[in-house]
C-alpha cells in the first residue's frame, strides 16, 4: 500500500485516441502525478505530454528504461490488446502496480495469461472497465439495492451509434476498428456484458446473432445478444453501429435502457434521464449527478479515482483480473453461439 504522505506516481503507455480521457482525468485526481509516458509515435507522444503536463517522454524501445528510471507505483495501459502481454510482464516483474484497458488480449487464452502474469508476479490489477462507472448505472444499482424495482425480471439495452455506416467508417476516430476479425461484441458490447453482470449477478446462458452491416469493414457492427442470469432473470441487448439514434450525441449513454422488475419498472433515456414507474402508479424522475464532462458522463475519472483510491487504502479492486475473465468468457460465448446458431451454457 503507498503511503498517503507522497504523491501516487504513475506511468502510461500511449497516447491514442482514448488515451486523452485518462490523462485528464489523472491530471484531475489529487495526490496522482503521471511522471512520463511512452509511445511508438513519438511526435504524437510529445504532443499527448505537452496537452495534458507530463513531464517525460520515452521512445517505445525505451519502456524498460522508463520503468527503471521513474520507479512507479502503477503504469496505465492504454495501447492494442495485442501489446498487453508484453507490458504487463515487464511491468509485473518490478512489481508495479497495473491498470490495463480492454480487450485485455485478443483471445480469451491471451487473455488469462495476462492475468496470471500480474497474479504470479503478486501485483496489483485493475481492468479499465468504464462503463459500470458510468454515473446512471451506479445509479440503477443503488436503486436495485434499495429494493426499488423488487425482484429483477430483465433488462433491456438498445444501442445504435450511427458511427459505422460510412464508408471510411471509424477513420477519423479509431481506425483499427476496420480491421477487428471480431469487433461489436469484442470492443463494444463487451462493456453491456459487464454491466450486465454489475446489475444482475453472473449470467449462466448466452444466445446471440450477429451481423455486418458494412461491407468495408472486417468484423460484425451489429447483433441480438439474450443473457440468461443465475438468478432467473433475462438481459438483452440490441446493438448497431450502423443504424442512427435520435439524438446529437450517441455516446453519452450509448443506448437506452429499461429494467423490469416486481414493483414495476425503470427507464435510462438518450440525455442521462432515469425514470421509475411503479406498478399502477405514476411514473417519477429519479434525481441524480451525471454531467457531460469527459467520457459518457465522466466514468473514466470515476474509474480511476476507485483505482487511486483503492491503492491508498489497500482495498480490492471492483474490476479485477480474475472477475474480469468472467466477462472475456461471456465474449466468446456470443460468437460461440452465433457460429453454431446455438445456447451456448456458461461454465461457474
């Protein structure tokens, strides 16, 4: 555990796309200095540490130097699902602490080898699962605690982004998502997965069908997804980043939900808004903080302030490695199921 007394000193590695929704939310935090970080792009690199006032850059070939030289207490993971292996064994064998975005690996295989490599090596692993940090889902989870809705009978997601129907599609934003072999369920819906799994307990069946609605791209951009939980509930979800929704920012909430429920039921909108209608009553506004700031309502900061804060106080980590296997295992399940057309069981 790192003493309260100093600074939490931390390294990253990346400087993409996503990686602008950590660094400002780091450079946000109290008590957290990101020291340096490292990138193959090195112009990119410079450009990253200038915007967001990290000190120190390092060349790619460079990242055992880095890790040697700035001794930190954890290092930030933001690169390709293919590279994590490799970072984390480097980073693990000098006993840093890691967080690691998803896909951790590109197979479910890869996958726990990366979890072993940081559970052998005794360090500590937090997977950079955001969307259960979204504020409207801890929301609809305090409200499952407190009985809200009763016995929870399913839940509902529709997701359209609109962003996949273009023919230079992703392009601009994150053009590696043309080349995914696998790319809704594997980028995307693995997060709805997850939440799934945060709202509902541990799914024990997965049926799924899966298309590709545009020609230029390699992987699905669109599926039907039913998760059958433990406890009798239902989860489904409706995804596309083809198709449009009504509204000029997809990916605040990206997507609606509904959760049906003994007492009745409860409504998340495109703009954040929660809703719970009990039965034969009406409906009432469920008051909540949610702002548009940063990524989906700010759930990358919120995310990483649980990171800091458990370091801080020795607590575990929400989104392990090992608990996160579980949602890996539920990614394969659907392509699993959508090759043979069949219910796939998920194993305990």
């Amino acid at each position: 555990m790192t003493t309260p007394s100093r600074p939490l000193r931390g390294v990253a590695v990346g400087a993409g796309y996503f990686s602008h929704f950590q660094y400002d939310a780091w450079a946000r935090l109290p008590g957290v200095e990101i020291t340096a970080l490292c990138n193959r792009n090195q112009e990119r690199a410079r450009a990253t540490a200038a915007r967001h006032g990290v000190p120190r850059v390092y060349r790619w070939e460079d990242l055992d130097r880095m890790l040697d030289e700035e001794k930190p207490d954890f290092i930030d993971i933001i690169t390709p699902p293919e590279t994590h292996l490799d970072i984390v064994r480097r980073a693990a064998a000098r006993g840093i602490a890691i967080i690691c975005q998803k896909p951790l690996a590109p197979t479910l295989e890869e996958a726990r080898t990366v979890v072993a490599a940081a559970r052998e090596a005794g360090v500590r692993f937090l997977v950079h699962e955001n969307w259960r940090w979204q504020p409207w889902y801890r929301e609809i989870k305090r409200q499952l605690e407190a009985g809200t809705l009763g016995e929870l009978f399913s839940i509902s997601v529709r997701m359209r982004m609109g962003d996949g129907w273009q023919p230079d599609a992703y392009l601009a934003r994150q053009p590696f998502f043309r080349e995914y072999p696998r790319l809704l369920i594997y980028e995307t819906g693995v997060h709805f997965l997850d939440t799934f799994r945060f709202l509902g307990g541990e799914i024990a069946s997965i049926y799924a069908r899966l298309q590709k609605r545009n020609p230029d791209i390699r992987g699905e951009d669109a599926g039907q997804v039913v998760c059958g939980f433990r406890s009798g509930a239902t989860a489904i979800l409706d995804a596309s980043r083809y198709n449009e929704a009504d509204t000029e920012d997809a990916r605040y909430t990206f997507g609606t939900v509904r959760l049906d429920g003994s007492r009745g039921h409860l409504e998340l909108d495109l703009e954040g808004n929660l809703t719970f209608k009990p039965l034969g009553e009406p409906s009432r506004r469920i008051d909540y903080p949610h702002e548009r700031r940063g990524f989906a309502g700010d759930c990358v900061y919120f995310l990483q302030r649980h990171f800091v804060e458990c370091m801080r106080e020795g607590k575990p980590f929400e989104s392990t490695g090992e608990d996160y296997l579980r949602t890996v295992a539920l990614v394969e399940a659907c392509y699993q199921s959508h090759a043979n057309g069949q219910v796939v069981t998920v194993q305990a």
